[in-house]
C-alpha cells in the first residue's frame, strides 16, 4: 500500500498529499444514536476515501430557528468524524508528537472542518487532528434531568470529544503520530472544553499536554442552570419531550425551534453549554477549584479585547451592559468584592468593553492559569494586535494562527497575511508546535507563576510584561462570575 493507505481499527482509509503535507478528512471515530453516548465507529470493507470532510453536526448560532443548518450532506447528525494532517516527508516509523485541536462556537456551532492543519503540520513537523462532535441541543442539554431518567448521558459532546482521543489513542500511530505525546487545544468553546477535559477523570490517559485559548470553566453552567434550562426545553417541546424515545424520533427541526426559544427566553447565556454534572467532570465551581486538574503542562491565554465580538453578533450570549455585568458581579461575589472590582475600571466605554472581557474570557482563563501553576508547568498570553474596527477582539487570533484565504478572511484579520501580521502569526504557530514538540513554547517565553505573572504580550512586536493589569486582577482575586453559574 502507498503511505496514502492507511489502516484503523475500522477499516482502511485513503487520504490525499499536497503542498508538502498528507490529509485524511472524514474518518469516523464513533458512532452515536441521538441523546446517546459514542461507540466505536462501525467497520466497512473497502478502502474508505478519506479526501472529503465528513459532514458538520446540525447547528444554529443566534435564536432563530430559521438559521438553522440542517441540510444533508453538509449537516448530518452521524457527524463523529475528525481531520488527520501530517508532513509529507516522514520517515518510515517516525512518530510526530500529535495536536488535538477543538472548534470553538459557543458550544452551539462550529466544526473542526474550517481548521487546516496542513501549514502547522509540515512547518512544525506535527500530525495535526481536528474534531467534530455534537453540539447545541444535540450535545449539551441536561435532558436526563428535565426526564427523570438515568438513559441519557450527560455532557454527551464532551463524551465525544473523549471518544476522538480514544481513537487517537490506537488508530494514530499508522499515521505516524505518537500516542504518548498527545495535546489538547482549543479556542472558546474548545478552550473551555479543554479546562473540563483536564478535570475529568476519563480523559487524563488520553494526553500529556493542554493549550487553552480564550476560556475556562467560568461560561459553563451549573447543575441547577442546566436542570432550568432543560426544563424550558421540556415545556415547549410538549409530547415532542415526553421521553427518551420521542426525543430520538422528533423532527430536527423541532429540537432547534426549542433551542431558538430557550435561547430568547435566557439573555445573555449559551441556551447549551457543558454543565458541572457530578459525573464526568465535578459538581460545583468550588470542587473545580480545590480539585487539582491533570498535571501537564499548560499553554494558555487570552485576547485583549475579547467581548467586541458579541457587541457585532447576533444571540445575545455574553452579557456586555454595565447592568447586566454589575448584577453578576454582585449577586456572585457580594457587594464588598464587586464594588473593589467596579473600582478598577473607568466608567466609559473601554472601561465596560475592559470588565466585560474580563469578566467573561481574560480573567477566567488567567485564574486557571494561576491554579495550573501551582503544580505543573504553565505559560500565559495576552493577545493585543488590534482589528481596525473591533480592536483585539475574540478570535482574531485565530486568524493569524490557521490558514485563511481570501478577501473574507483578509477583512477578517484587518488586512492581508503578509509583512508584520504574517511574522506574528508565524511566532505564534512557532510557539505552538515547539510546546506540541517539547512540552514548552520557544525560549523567549518565559514560565508563569502567580507571583512574578510573566505574561507574553502578542502584538506586531512582541514583548514580556509581569503582571499586566495588575490592579485588576488583585481585585478579582482568582473569583470567575458567568450567567451560566446562577440558577
């Protein structure tokens, strides 16, 4: 067989090899039935074309049901599949460190799909595996709950995400990966998948590395935010939510008219999202912060101006109007500790844009980063290089660090990949694979510890700054706030 061939625990697969990296798209890694846990993938007989990526789980962003994308071949929900890149020039039983990276898309939408690994794969001499798995009504509603009934697992999109390691785990060394030196990355959604992935107890043989960019357990809800908001789901759904049974036999569409309702009737929360469940991952914010995650070391980091994003987008999922924040805040953390984080930022627009961010990606993330440190290797960024129109915002990041092309992606990231903005986001794809590769990223980063807070600063000049907004982050004093954590 040519080096294109490869064999799973499934079957053979044939990928395809150009510009210098090789690529496998659509290979299954579970199977699963609606509202069910994933099993392994089903076997087939002939060697399975692995050229195309498979199909996205159906999604809706915003709360219109109308929005939904449900239309097969591109949405299906036998969408367990995942993307294999690697370099085209590996030896033969070379085995490359492997980087398991997880969309993000406010655990509504997204898919692994739209992330190439190619570039990082070839330049950084890794095999590179993106992932899809459920999402929004089909993957993170505590249905189990609003049923009374133990058949429904929770947290079944972080069930598949464990399943994608699983297979990672036997099937990636025929690609010439090493399933002894595995990362988990992500970016938001996918960031705060990776912080309950370090907490759960199942996933922590699956890698030896994680990478979390732009969240933490902070946006997740907890068990009585679930319980509510699957109740809501029960109530509109009527006889359409009776049961497991009439669950699995609704039409889709139905789930997501649910899910556009549920999200209108709860401003400023994901009307799906992970939940602390006392199972997969623990059951209270306070066991996630006494409880020590997996000790591996940590990349981790943030954008300067996180929540411009959401000012542009539709859904309404992250709170952003001083009255929104302030009553987090103090219904949280009590009026004493609110009132000394208020004090830290300007009553103007960047003052707001400032807590607002905070409050949601930057500080949540930080504070993990300083328990992390505690006890295993870690590094912290801020991300600064400014958009023309919506500053650092969420996910711009991305944009330098993942192949885009086109007038889209260049509007996207504030002008095209060349000069400047193609050397920062080459750094930053350089400290990522060296990390991948050797458990650190390149010597000029130096390791962070709460006390010294060495944070390095991303921009079109980088630079090594302790303790970055000191003052507010003295304030916050390691506490993280979210809508998803009041009931």
């Amino acid at each position: 067989m040519d080096g294109l061939v490869v064999a799973t625990q499934s079957g053979l697969v044939r990928g395809m090899g150009s510009d210098g990296a090789r690529r496998w798209l659509g290979i299954p890694y579970a199977d699963a039935a609606r509202f069910a846990a994933p099993v392994p993938a089903a076997s087939w007989v002939d060697v399975r074309d692995a050229s195309v990526a498979g199909p996205q789980c159906p999604q809706m962003f915003g709360n219109a049901a109308k929005r939904a994308r449900l239309a097969e071949p591109d949405f299906s929900e036998q969408c367990l599949t995942l993307n294999i890149y690697a370099p085209d020039d590996l030896g033969e039983g070379e085995r490359l460190p492997v980087y398991v990276w997880i969309h993000g898309g406010a655990f509504v939408a997204g898919s692994g799909n739209g992330y190439d690994g190619s570039v990082l794969a070839r330049e950084g001499r890794i095999i590179v595996v993106t992932i899809n798995y459920r999402v929004g009504v089909l993957g993170f509603v505590n249905f189990a709950a609003a049923l009374e009934t133990s058949d429904i697992p929770s947290n079944l999109g972080l069930r598949d995400q464990i399943a994608a390691l699983t297979w990672v785990q036997t099937n990636i060394a025929a690609f010439g990966g090493d399933p002894g030196c595995v990362t988990i990355g992500g970016q938001s959604a996918g960031s705060m998948s990776v912080s309950l992935l370090l907490h759960a107890h199942a996933a922590r043989p699956l890698f030896q590395q994680a990478i979390m960019q732009s969240g933490a357990v902070s946006m997740i809800h907890n068990q009585a935010k679930s319980v509510a908001i699957a109740r809501q789901y029960r109530t509109f759904l009527g006889d359409d939510g009776r049961s497991l049974a009439a669950l699995q036999t609704v039409d889709l569409r139905r789930l997501f008219e649910a899910q556009a309702a549920v999200g209108a009737a709860n401003p400023g929360t994901i009307p799906a999202s992970p939940w602390l469940d006392d199972d997969l991952v623990p059951g209270t914010m306070e066991e996630v912060h006494a409880a020590q995650a997996a000790p591996v070391p940590l990349l981790a980091g943030a954008t300067r101006d996180e929540v411009r994003l959401f000012e542009l987008m539709p859904g309404d999922i992250l709170p952003t109007s001083w009255p929104a924040l302030e009553t987090l805040l103090h219904g949280q953390l009590g009026a004493d500790r609110a009132q000394a984080i208020l004090a830290t930022y300007p009553q103007t627009k960047a003052g707001r844009r400032a807590l607002a961010s905070d409050l949601t990606f930057v500080m949540p993330t930080r504070h993990f980063a300083d328990r992390h440190a505690a006890h295993s290797p870690t590094w912290f960024y801020r991300f600064d290089y400014a958009h023309p129109i919506a500053g650092a915002t969420h996910g711009l990041d991305m944009t330098l660090m993942w192949p885009m092309q086109g007038l889209r992606a260049a509007l996207a990231r504030g002008g095209r990949m060349t000069g400047r903005r193609a050397a920062l986001g080459q750094r930053m794809v350089r400290h990522i694979a060296h990390f991948v590769r050797h458990g650190r990223p390149e010597a000029a980063w130096p390791v962070y510890d709460e006390s010294q807070g060495q944070v390095m600063i991303f921009n079109l000049a980088d630079r090594v700054e302790a303790q970055p907004e000191v003052d507010r982050w003295r304030a916050w004093a390691g506490r993280d706030v979210g809508v998803g954590l009041s009931a």
